[in-house]
C-alpha cells in the first residue's frame, strides 16, 4: 500500500504492552514519501522508573525506521511527554539516519491544507501542570493493562473475542477529561490563532478525524491498545487504518527493508472517520513543509 504520508503515534517502545509485532507488519507493508512519528515513540518513563521491558521486536521498529529513511522516505521525529529527552537535543539541530527531530511540525498535505503536527502533550493540562500526576495515572494504566491480560485470557478459555478494559474505561470517561482541560478545543483554538486549517495529534491514545469549530482535528491513535495510523492518501483522502492483523500472522523477519507490497490486508474504517471526501489539491508543491518551534 503506497500514501502520501503516515502518521504514527503512542508506541511506547520499551513496555511491555507495546505491540511492536503488528507494528513491525504494518510498517513492512507500506510505503510513503513522509513518515511522521508523532511522540511517545520511546517510552523514557520506564527507563526512568527502571522498567524498561525491551524486546527484539522493538529493535525491529527501530530498524524498520531507519530504512525508510535510508530508502528515501522524509522521516520527521515529533518529540512527545514519555520521548520528552529528545527535546534536550531539538536546538542542537542533530539528525540521526536522516531523520529530524522537532518539537511540532508543518505540513501542507495534498489539498493544500496547512496541518499542525504536534503530539499533544504542551495542550493536556495534567502533563503541563501537575507531572507527578501524569506519573500517578501512567501507573493506574499498567495496572489496568495488566488486569487486562488476564481478563482476556480467561475470556480466551470461555471461548470470547478480545475486549479491551482499559479502551472501554477511556472512552467512557473521555468526556469528562475533555471537559475539565479542554484537550481538543484548546488544540484548535491554537491552531485557528496561528492561521492552521487543522491539526494531527496523539497523545490521548484515541484515534479519530472530525471538524471542530473549522479545524480538521485528526488523531491518530497508539500502538498499545488500538494499533492505528493516520494515513494520506495519494489523491488527498485522509484515513484513519486500524491494523488487526492476527499475531500469527504477523511477518517477523528482522530486515531493514521499508517497502513490502501488502498481499491481503484489508483496511477497516470503523474509528471515527468522519470525512473521506476525495479533496482537490490546492497547490502544485506538495513538499511544502516548514518546521515550528
């Protein structure tokens, strides 16, 4: 499957409930002329608390990476909360296999439409105010993820699908969270301020497209729960792809190849896409991308 652009997101690298297998399917059965990587990438948090759970599959991701930069494909580097470290190295300037690390980014897609890209955390008022509780509720989420498990695999004996506590929990307090910091509406306030048409996020680990007060607010998911990506399409479609791959399907040959022509994945279109309306480019450069800091 060939796009425009990817956008990844939340794939906490280095946890133990990262699902860098599917990830590592995707990636080899796609290609693009940009990937973003829009934070969280690596899980700094863990190393912090020592918990770093590192598998080989996480390498693979790495490895994956650096061959579509290596192949051609701009790979830009959006620092998040849990990557937070790379931050320290923004001013610098440093690129690392070709690949630029920024705080937030410009892109102009294929309809002509200038996007923010940002991974979020500067707008969620629990990072920029109160860290320590950031902290707190990254430990309720390993519990509940890890509850989970054992949840599902009893699930698993009874003969029941995979259900994810920890995604119904969010979804049903999602709401409430919005409502006290504002996440999505302070997103597009800024982004309508600074003269964006949209925005594209992660962060909230909720993938979703929708139109909010004249922005195009696009998130596009995690790597730990849902396994989503933002994609662009070549003729300017924006889609959110939720990979479901099963795990005994999943390809885990170690290789630094980037492009692998998918042979029967299908795409699902059941997370929250709102607008799948082929768009008109609006300019004849499609590389035009500017950095923001």
């Amino acid at each position: 499957m060939k796009y425009k652009s990817v956008f990844i997101s939340d794939v906490h690298l280095g946890t133990k409930d990262c699902k860098a297998d599917l990830l590592n399917n995707f990636l080899s059965n796609i290609e693009c002329e940009n990937l973003f990587l829009v934070g969280d990438i690596i899980d700094g948090w863990k190393v912090q608390k020592n918990k770093l759970k590192w598998k080989e599959s996480h390498t693979r991701v790495i490895r994956k990476v650096l061959g579509f930069s290596k192949n051609g494909t701009k790979v830009i580097y959006v620092a998040g909360n849990h990557d937070e470290f790379l931050r320290l190295i923004i001013p610098y300037k440093l690129v690392f296999g070709n690949i630029e690390v920024v705080n937030q980014y410009s892109y102009v897609g294929v309809d002509g439409k200038k996007y923010l890209v940002t991974h979020g955390d500067f707008f969620d008022g629990v990072v920029r105010l109160h860290k320590w509780l950031s902290f707190l509720g990254d430990t309720a989420y390993d519990f509940i993820l890890s509850f989970n498990s054992k949840f599902n695999w009893f699930r698993h004996k009874l003969g029941f699908g995979y259900w994810s506590l920890s995604k119904y929990l969010k979804v049903k307090v999602k709401r409430a969270v919005d409502f006290i910091y504002k996440f999505e509406d302070t997103l597009s306030q800024y982004c309508k301020k600074r003269g964006f048409d949209g925005v594209i996020c992660g962060h909230i680990h909720l993938a979703e497209i929708k139109d909010i007060n004249g922005i195009r607010y696009m998130n596009d998911g995690d790597w730990v729960e849902s396994c989503t990506a933002l994609v662009e399409h070549l003729d300017g479609t924006w889609e959110i792809i939720n990979w479901t791959k099963e795990k005994s399907n999943v390809d885990n040959v170690d290789s630094s190849s980037s492009y692998k022509q998918s042979s029967g994945h299908s795409r699902s279109s059941d997370v929250g896409i709102s607008d799948t309306t082929k768009l008109p480019s609006k300019s004849g450069n499609n590389e035009d991308m500017d950095k923001v800091f």
